[in-house]
C-alpha cells in the first residue's frame, strides 16, 4: 500500500505567477489535494493572491520548505532558468516536484535534477499538458499501432504572436538567462508531442532570424529547422512569435505510407486531414480550450490532469503522464538546435521599415 493511499496530498508551489495561480486553483480544485504553501519572490500583495487567502505565503522556497515541513509535492512554476535550482532545493528537502516546462534551460541541469531525484528516492513530474488533449492521443495512439505505415515526413509548425503586449520589459520573458528562447517558452509543448509520437531526432540544419523583437528579446523570433527522425523519415519545424495581433496555428502534419493526417488548429486542438488507408475517423471528445491570459493565449488548460496524475501516481493507481527522461530529451533536442543558432555569426536580424 502507499504511503499517501489514505491521505491528502500536501501540495506548495513556488512562483504565482499566471502559471502558478493556474496550478494552485488546480490543486485546490481537487478533492485528493490540499494546498499548504506558496512562494514568490514579490509582495504577497503584488501576486494577485485573493483567491488563496489563508494559504501560507513566503518570499523564498527555503522559508516555505522549512516552515510547512508536511508538504509532500512541489509545484516548481518559476521563471524557466530557476526551473533546476528549485526544483533541486525541493528535491533535497525530499519532496516530490511537478515541474513546468521546460524541466530545465539546459541538458546539464536536466541531469542533475535527475540524479538528485534518484538519489533520495523522489518523482519528478514534467508539465507537458498537451498530451492529454484528444487530438494528440489519438494522433500517438494512430502512428504506435503502425496506422499510417512508414513515415515519410513530418512538418510541425509554430506560428504565434507575442509582441510588447507580452514583453513588457517589467519580467523574465525575454531574457537568455531566465526565459532562454523561443523554442523552451512558447514551443517546448509542441516539441514534446514530436518526441513523443515520433522519437529522437538527427542530422539538425536550422536558420534563425530576429524580425521584429530586436527591442524585447535576447533571442530569435523565427526559426526553420530541419532534420531526420531516428526512427526513419524526415522531418522540421517551422516557427515564429511574429505573426500580426494572434496566434495563428500550431499544426503537425505526418505523410506516410498509408495515408496523411494533419492536427491543426491554433493549439494543436482539431483533427483538420485524416486520411488512411483502411480507417475510419473515429469521433473525437472536444479538446479543452487554451489558457486565456487576457492579450494573449497559450496551450490547452489541461492542468488539472496534471494533479490527477500526480495524485495518482503517489497513490499507486497510475504511472507518469510525462517523466523527468522525457523532459530531458525535450530540453536537449532544443538545445541542440540552439547550438545551431549560435553558430550562425552574425545572427539574421531585420529592422522595422
């Protein structure tokens, strides 16, 4: 039996940000869970915290982690770069983490948490929510039973908008230190259900350019990247944050041997082709709609499936929906297209005209 079978499990979370709150409204939403803590490094005041009066609140995680000895997980929803040094201090305090994309900024990092993790006998929870959305199930559970036959190619594309409405210059976003890129930030999602319905990638070529972020970002807007799959077929992704006023799609489109499919939409969220030899479409369950953050958008609101998950894996009733391994290859396969990037001297930039 497990430790925590008749228990609820204490969850804390450290960053309150809008990915914060959306994890603490989650967990507080679960019959299973209580939530005993949260952290941020402002003002209480500044967090936009009504909605959790009552809850414990600190200034660092060493103070909440010292200070709510019972917490048993730890939602890391920090600035991507403090993604690792969090999620290590929480594992040395032996907790359970839930950490948001991306695990880590780096595949070194990446590995250590792994290694802590291993070390003192903890679960680390990778926060890649997009798998739970119908589309992306189906499309796994499709090319896993060889539906489409070989794969020839793959074309994922990314084409948001993410303009001074979202780089205010008054947070991390933006920064090569605590955001680390376009690729971790905004599309990390995409990449992952990539990895995990096609495998490993190799053979990366890739151009970047900066259009028109010169004055919000340390990094690339744009990016066409091409390579091929380990498991055979080839493939690349084609993204930008500079699409005018809103998001226009996140798409993948497979053509194999058997027939093609695209899952398209503006977060990957419809079944817009599926042709296949032999099969028939089956009727899908709506996907959840994104999350809304007021001038822009991001991925599914599947959230709460993450605390299921989480609570159902402590409880012994269910395995993880995303491992720390697979949070390291996603880190990892950006990294390697970021090597890339760096290689091109000078970078591609445009100014406004």
């Amino acid at each position: 039996m497990s430790n925590y079978e008749n228990k609820k499990i204490k969850f804390a979370v450290i960053g309150s940000g809008h990915i914060g709150k959306r994890h603490a409204e989650m967990i507080r939403r679960n019959d299973e869970a209580e939530l005993v803590g949260l952290c941020d490094i402002r003002p209480k005041s500044e967090c936009g915290l009504d909605a959790f009066e009552g809850v414990p609140f600190f200034n660092s995680a060493e103070e909440m982690l010292k200070s709510v000895p019972e917490i048993d997980v730890v939602n890391v929803c920090s600035p991507n770069g403090l993604h690792a040094e969090h999620s290590l201090i929480a594992l040395a305090n032996h907790k359970h983490v839930v950490c948001e994309k991306p695990m880590a900024i780096t595949k070194a990092d990446c590995e250590k948490i792994i290694y802590k993790a291993l070390q003192v006998s903890r679960n680390v929870f990778g926060v890649m929510q997009n798998r739970y959305s119908p589309p992306s199930a189906w499309l796994k559970s499709v090319i896993d039973q060889n539906k489409v036959g070989d794969i020839y190619m793959v074309q994922l594309n990314c084409f948001w908008n993410r303009d001074e409405r979202y780089y205010t210059g008054k947070n991390w976003k933006g920064s090569s230190d605590l955001d680390g890129g376009t690729l971790f930030t905004q599309f990390s999602h995409f990449i992952d259900i990539m990895y995990w319905v096609f495998g490993d990638i190799t053979d990366i070529n890739g151009v970047f350019a900066d259009f028109n972020h010169q004055n919000n970002t340390s990094f690339e807007d744009s990016g066409i990247v091409n390579f091929r799959f380990v498991n055979g077929g080839m493939g690349c992704i084609n993204y930008s944050t500079s699409v005018y006023d809103k998001n226009l799609e996140s798409s993948i489109t497979v053509i194999g041997s058997k027939g093609s499919i695209k899952v398209g939409g503006q977060y990957m969220n419809e079944v817009e082709y599926c042709h296949i030899k032999d099969y028939e479409m089956p009727v899908l369950p709506p996907a959840n709609p994104a999350n809304d953050y007021g001038h822009y958008k991001g991925s599914a609101a599947n959230h709460h499936y993450i605390i299921e998950n989480v609570i159902d894996v402590l409880k012994g009733r269910n395995i993880m929906t995303t491992n720390a391994l697979e949070g390291l290859k996603v880190v990892e396969i950006i990294e390697r297209i970021y090597a890339l990037r760096k290689l091109q001297k000078p970078e591609i930039r445009y100014s406004n005209v």
